[in-house]
C-alpha cells in the first residue's frame, strides 16, 4: 500500500517562531516555498524510528515535492544517530534505518540539481526519487519539461535514469 502526503500535509501552518512575523512581512511567502522542500524529515524520521516499516514492510510512503538533494545527509544523521542511541534509547526498530529508503520511503522530484547529482553516486537516491512536473503550481516545469529531464540526467546511468522518471513510481503504486 503505497500512502502519499504532501510537503505541506494540510491543515493550518505550524507556529515554530515564539514571536510571529506579520503574515504580510515581504519574502515570507518565498521563504515558506522553501522550508517546505525540507517537510519530510520530520514524518521520514519519526515513521522509521517508532518501528512502522518494521511491522508493515509492505507500507510504500511518498512525500510529495519535497525533491531529494537532502536525503544523503538525512540518511547519514539517521544511520549515525541510530547506532550512538539505539543502546539505551530501545527504539522498535532492528533494521538499519537506511535500508528503508527506496523501499518503503520515497519523494517526488522536480528541478533539483543537487539530488540529481547524487543520484549520479548512490543508488539509494535513485531508489527513492519520482520525477514529477508540479502542473500547473508556480513551481511547474512545465512546458520545458523534456529540457529540465535532459539537463537534469545528463551523465545519470540509464538504469537510475529509468527509476526515477518511470520505474519507481511504478514499483510504489504497483502499476506494473
């Protein structure tokens, strides 16, 4: 089963600061467009650590645009914080923390340059990024969508080229 949140997961907008800017102060818009590229460590952190692909390995979670230059150093801090806390912390969980990317958990993909470029180096990230377009959102590639696919797997093996513009959606949403 394959469950998809968006970055901003619905709802109303956290309140992280102790005193709120004002809603109109100018450049919050642009600066939330970005925090929320970065929404899915929280959920990707809290669903590996409280045991959930443990008990239903057969569980496919998708965090939509939120791209995928930032999973190698998630990855690293969870692995590493992982085996330094694990001892005394009981954690449900047996299984490296890595091993759940790319089969249980996954993003969506747009123009990140970064990400497609460690997917050029580690496997694991190709595992776990879908292309997608954002039509018709501000972010959209749309209509230079094969010119952002060209640029951005220039060097990419055709292998992961393949997972992440076809073959991982396919796999998560049994389309095959």
């Amino acid at each position: 089963m394959a469950v998809c949140i968006h970055r901003t997961m619905g709802g109303n907008e956290p309140k992280a600061q102790a005193t709120p800017l004002p809603d109109a102060a100018p450049g919050l818009n642009i600066a939330g467009v970005v925090q929320r590229f970065f929404t899915g460590v929280a959920p990707f952190a809290q669903l590996t650590f409280t045991g959930v692909f443990e008990r239903h390995p057969g569980l496919k979670f998708v965090d939509a645009e939120v791209n995928v230059g930032w999973l190698r150093f998630w990855a690293q801090m969870m692995e590493q914080e992982y085996e330094r806390q694990r001892h005394w912390a009981n954690p449900p969980l047996h299984t490296s923390p890595i091993e759940f990317v790319g089969k249980n958990l996954f993003v969506s993909v747009l123009d990140d340059f970064v990400g497609f470029d460690d997917a050029k180096h580690d496997a694991m990230v190709a595992s776990a990024a879908m292309f997608s377009t954002d039509y018709p959102h501000s972010t959209t590639l749309f209509p230079k969508t094969q010119q952002y696919i060209a640029e951005l797997t220039e060097g990419l093996a055709e292998d992961r080229k393949h997972a992440i513009l076809a073959g991982n959606a396919v796999r998560v949403f049994n389309l095959a």
